[in-house]
C-alpha cells in the first residue's frame, strides 16, 4: 500500500534513517548511552509525525505534532552533545542541518494548524 507523498513524515522517516547510520557509528565506538538516547527520541519524531496522520481530532493532531517537536528538540541537543564533545571523529552538521529542517517544519504545520478556523 503506497501513501500519498507528505514531506514531514518522509523527511522524518529519511532522518531517522539517517540517524541509524549514525547510532550504529556510535556503537561501534562504544558510546552505548548517548547513542540510545539519541536513536530513540530521533525515532520518535517520525512515529509521532506518523500517529499525527491518524489523529481523530485537530486538538490530537496538534498534540501528536508537539510531541514530535519535543522530540526533534532533544534530537537537536543530543546531535550538540556528540559534536562539541567530540566522541566520534565524524562530521554532524549535515545531520543538524536536517534536524533545523525538521523543527521549522513542525512549527510551521503547529502554528498553522493552531490558528482558529475561518468561518465559512
């Protein structure tokens, strides 16, 4: 079953994607805690993106999307972690470029979304 294109579930899904390719850097490394951390609340942006889809009600889609925000946040501060502290020798700003991406997506589609609906 083939869905419809949706740029903030594939970017979301394609992140963490991504992020596994790194999680598994991290690894081989050693670096056992911040790479779980990092992993899962990176997955969990696009599982929210994702429930976000099926939400029964705005104020539920809105809550799903906050909660992927949250979690793009954390994702954002754990990517900073590994960069400044230098616990692997790997370049992250393309991953930060994607995370910034990300977040100004889901605050857009909040924001928008949060606005009161015009009256027809």
């Amino acid at each position: 079953m083939s869905q419809k294109p949706n740029l903030i579930r594939d970017k979301t899904f394609e992140f963490a994607v991504h992020i596994a390719t790194l999680y598994k850097k991290l690894k081989q490394e050693r670096e056992y805690q911040i790479g779980n951390q990092l992993f899962r609340s990176a997955g969990s942006i696009g599982a929210n993106v994702e429930e976000a889809q099926a939400a029964q009600s705005r104020k539920d889609f809105i809550s799903k999307i906050s909660i992927a925000s949250k979690e793009a946040r954390e994702t954002r501060f754990w990517l900073r972690v590994i960069e400044k502290s230098e616990l692997i020798d790997l370049d992250l700003s393309s991953f930060l470029n994607e995370i910034e991406d990300i977040i100004n997506i889901i605050t857009k589609i909040i924001k928008t979304t949060s606005e009161p609906v015009a009256a027809k």
